[in-house]
C-alpha cells in the first residue's frame, strides 16, 4: 500500500537541482513524481521512482543524504470538495497530515494525491474504513507502465 519516497537536501543556488537529475538521467532511472521545497538556504527534493533502491544507493554514492519515507497514494474525486472530504476524515480520526503533493497521472476521472501521515498504516486502515480508495503501489506503478 504504500510507496518509497526518496529525499535529500540540496543547496538554494543554481545548478544544484540538476546534480542528482543528471545523475539519475544517466542511470536511465524514470522519475514518477517530485516535489521540492526552499527556504533561503537549502531545498527539500522529493522523488518516487519505481526503482527507489538503485536511485538511493546512486545518490549515496553521489555524496547526497537520501531519507526513505513511507508515502500513500490516494483517489479524491476531481471535483470541489473532493479533496476537503479526505481531510474531514483524516481530522476527525486524529491522522496528521506531514505534507502531500499531486501525482501526475490521473485514474479513471480521479485525482491522485500522495500524502506523508504521521502514521501511515492508521490513515490507510481509516481511509479504508471511510470508502476513501488508498492505491496500492504495485497497481500505481504498472499502470504507469501501460
């Protein structure tokens, strides 16, 4: 149910993002989805890629300090409110949201979000319970392959 999410620091100034991007570039490694975040200093990069393990090991040899993180995958109705929905459900059980970011594929009408929970196996477990389709990785990532 979950997915690996890669992190690392990088310094805010020119160039340093596409260090680890050529780097995976010449690996042949596909990135799926990112994320990064600044401050004035530095920048959180954040990356699902299907072969997580190999990108890891290649960062780390690179001189980067790569963090895994257990992320969830889950369908919200493309609509407004939709995303509002899953919130509600979250807060009402006591989930904690980290932080979250869009996929870029979409599933049948659906939007997919990949969220970062303080307890990633209680927020699948209300999730579930709440009819809130939390997608596993294995399905996620073949149907990216089709």
């Amino acid at each position: 149910m979950k997915l690996k999410q890669l992190s690392l620091f990088l310094e805010n100034k020119p160039g340093a993002l596409s260090r680890p991007m050529r780097l995976l570039a010449k690996a042949r490694l596909n990135i799926l989805t990112l994320s990064i975040a600044d401050t004035n200093q530095f920048g959180i990069l954040r990356l699902i890629l299907r072969d997580w393990e190999k990108a890891k090991q290649l960062l780390e040899q690179d001189g980067f300090v790569v963090r895994v993180t257990d992320m969830v995958a889950v369908e919200v109705k493309d609509r407004p409110g939709g995303l509002a929905e899953i919130l509600d459900v979250l807060g009402k059980s006591g989930i904690n949201v980290e932080f979250m970011y869009a996929f870029t594929e979409k599933r049948e009408n659906q939007a997919v979000l990949i969220f970062r929970f303080d307890d990633p196996d209680a927020a699948i477990r209300v999730l579930q319970k709440n009819g809130i389709n939390v997608i596993d990785s294995g399905d996620l990532l073949k149907q990216l392959e089709d």
